[in-house]
C-alpha cells in the first residue's frame, strides 16, 4: 500500500524536530514523491549523510511502501 503524504511528512517531522517539509506527489499516485526537507540537522553534514538521516526517517519504506522519493535538503539560512 502506497504512503500519504502525511505519513511522510510525518516520520521526517518526528526524526527531525523543526525541520521545513515540502512535498509534492510526482505521479497521482502516492507512490512517486519529491521532498524538499530543510532541517538544522543538516548543518556540518554532507549531502550523503542529510540524505540517510531522512532516509533513515522514513523507517526502511524506501523501495517498499514508498516507490520513488526524489530528494532535496538544505540547512536553513
């Protein structure tokens, strides 16, 4: 069963308290997601590591209940 948006919306809030979460559905189809996750978390990190910090988030659903998330993050201003 595909994710919502609000469940990935919300494990990436709770793993990375204050963390800015923009998401949009690619495809219709809950399945095929672009998240852009801006999070003080990421400060002093590589691209690498902000990316398995939100992957680690998301509990193991990559490649599962979630199909495809095409990912940006950043560290606020």
């Amino acid at each position: 069963m595909p994710m919502s948006g609000d469940e990935i919306t919300r494990l990436i809030a709770e793993a990375l308290p204050g963390a800015e979460i923009e998401l949009q559905d690619l495809a219709g189809d809950d399945d095929h997601w672009a998240a852009k996750v801006t999070a003080p978390q990421f400060a002093g990190k590589s691209r690498v590591q902000q990316h398995k910090l939100v992957y680690e988030a998301l509990g193991g659903r990559m490649g599962g209940a979630l199909h495809a998330l095409q990912l940006t993050t950043a560290v606020p201003n």
